[in-house]
C-alpha cells in the first residue's frame, strides 16, 4: 500500500479552461504527482447547477481532461477520472447529505454570491458543498489542493465527515487544505480585485488555453494597468501590475524581482509587449500536446482507465459508509 499522501482535486468542464486555472491550479497538480498519490477529477456533475447546452457541456468535458493530460498529467501516476463515471460519488454524497445541515448549507459564502439577486437557484447549487465533501472524502484524500476562496468547502467536508465519525464510527480521513504560497490567485485583466475566471462575461478578462497567439498579444495588451508607469510589485498601491508581474513571473519561472529589474527605467507598453510573448511560449506546448490527444482519442482510454482504479477504491469508502450507518450491504 502506498505510503504517500493522498491528494484529490477536481474542475469543473464550465467553460474554456484559463491561465488562471493553468498557473492556479493545474501547475500545482502536475507538480503534486512527483510526490502524492493523486486523484484528479473533471467534476461534470458539478457543472450541472448551471444550465448548458448538452452537446457543448459533452465537449467541454471532454476538453477539460484532455488538457489536464496536455498540462502536464501522467495517467501513469496518477488517477484522472470524469465525476459521473464513478457512481459512488452520488451515492456518498446522498449519505453526507442526511449528515450535514441546512444551516451549514446555507451559510457558504459561495451559494450566498451565486444565488444574490436571482429569483430562483437549484437545489443543487445548495446541496454543491455535499457533493465536493463527498468527492474528497470517498477517497480517503489526505490535502486539498485548493485557492483560498475554495477553504471553507474543505472546512465543511471536515465538519461533516467528523460528525460522520462520532455518530458512526470512523470511516474518513480528515483532509487538509493545501494551499500554495505563490501562484495561487491570479487575477482578472480587467480588474485586479476579481480571481480571473472563465465565467466573466468579459472575454478579454482572461486568457484561455487554447487562445491564439493574436488572442492572447490583443488581451494582454488591453489588460488595465495602474497610474503612473513603474513596473513594480505593490500589490496594495499597483494591484493591476502586480498580477500582471505574477503571471509573467509564474510563466518564465524567474523571480518577480528579476523581473522588476529587467523593466526598470521602462514603461508599461515594453512589459505587457514581452509578457504576451511569455504567455505564447508557455502554452504553445499545451495547445500542441492538446492537438495530439484528441487525434489520438487517448482521453476516453484514459478516463476509462481512471473510473476502473476509482472504484476500487471508492467501493471499499461506500460499503464502510453504508455498514457503518445501518444499511443492509
């Protein structure tokens, strides 16, 4: 049995994939692999709470994985899986679901900014936080990769799978949330105080991985910058330019006092010019591995393989749940 520490982290197939996502999350994952014992997940039943067109949501999924596999993912190492291929999570989830309270639901931060000022919310939107508790804790995941935003859903499968404990017996891991120091937050091109995000109405707020190289040069280009023309990190006084300095930095791998350097004496339009050029090279690599994989139909052997290895583990988490809480097994 392995003795490294489980990692489990899941995205959702809403919408094209993000720098954001690439230097937030996705780095972190394939760094993660060298490591842990990693199961990465597309969470497609998440994406439901929100209505979408069948065969785009068919061919987001699809995408998703195959750019987690062009990113860097080894399906050697690690176990890559499309939620709804693994039945237990909904099942799990329905069991937590008869732990976990309507106050707590109500309480997510996330909930309360997805549902202010609409009319009507699904009830799945409510119940989200069960579901995510119920993905992480099926596989018995020691961390959590996730943004600071992302915590309080880790807090509260904490609540919930302890609670399970002590009213049943121990059947879960505990997880813990891992947080990276650096790289963490990117944040939108058109407003610093915003996480940059797939679902902003503005498609020049963020660049998405399968962007061109004139989609990325026009984007970056017309990101906001603060007053003044100094290129440095202040992310108090220069928001704009600091996480413009980040994602430079988190794609050329240097230090962002290098990069300061490189700049001094220099204006905005030099540095947003050569951190287009930045963005191009790091994701040509991922847009060609992306290429290939979908000629080669590798993602459906892929994911097919990770459901196969999930249940194993998966079942052994289920059945102990279902046992322990009186079910006939």
């Amino acid at each position: 049995m392995s003795q490294k520490k489980r990692v489990f982290s899941g995205i959702q197939p809403s919408g094209a994939l993000t720098l954001g996502n690439y230097l937030g999350a996705m780095k972190q994952w394939v760094a993660l692999q060298e490591t842990h014992d990693c199961v990465y997940c597309v969470v497609d039943l998440h994406a439901l709470t929100v209505p979408s067109d069948p065969d785009d949501l068919k061919k987001r999924i699809f995408d998703t994985a195959a750019l987690l596999i062009a990113s860097g993912l080894d399906p050697d190492r690690v176990i890559l899986i499309i939620q709804s291929h693994v039945h237990e999570h909904c099942e799990l989830a329905w069991l937590l679901s008869c732990t976990a309270t309507y106050g707590e639901m109500g309480r997510m931060t996330q909930f309360k900014e997805k549902s202010e000022g609409k009319e009507s919310v699904s009830l799945g939107l409510f119940t989200y936080p069960v579901l995510m508790a119920a993905d992480i804790l099926l596989y018995q995941t020691d961390l959590v990769p996730v943004g600071a935003d992302q915590k309080q859903h880790v807090e509260i499968t904490r609540d919930i799978a302890d609670r399970f404990n002590r009213r049943y017996g121990p059947v879960f891991t505990l997880p813990e949330p891992f947080i990276p120091e650096a790289g963490a937050r990117i944040m939108s091109l058109d407003d610093p105080t915003k996480k940059m995000s797939k679902s902003n109405q503005n498609p020049n707020s963020y660049v998405t991985l399968l962007d061109t190289p004139a989609a990325i040069r026009k984007k970056i280009l017309s990101a906001v910058t603060d007053s003044g023309r100094e290129v440095r990190y202040d992310p108090e006084n220069k928001a704009a330019v600091s996480n413009l300095l980040t994602i430079y930095s988190r794609c050329a791998g240097g230090s962002i006092e290098d990069i300061e350097g490189m700049y001094a004496g220099k204006g905005y339009a030099d540095f947003k010019k050569d951190l287009a050029a930045v963005v191009t090279d790091t994701l040509r690599p991922v847009q060609q591995r992306f290429e290939d994989i979908c000629a080669s139909g590798e993602v459906a052997r892929v994911v097919k393989d990770g459901a196969d290895k999930a249940r194993e583990i998966a079942r052994v988490t289920l059945g102990a749940a279902k046992e322990r809480i009186g079910l006939v097994i």
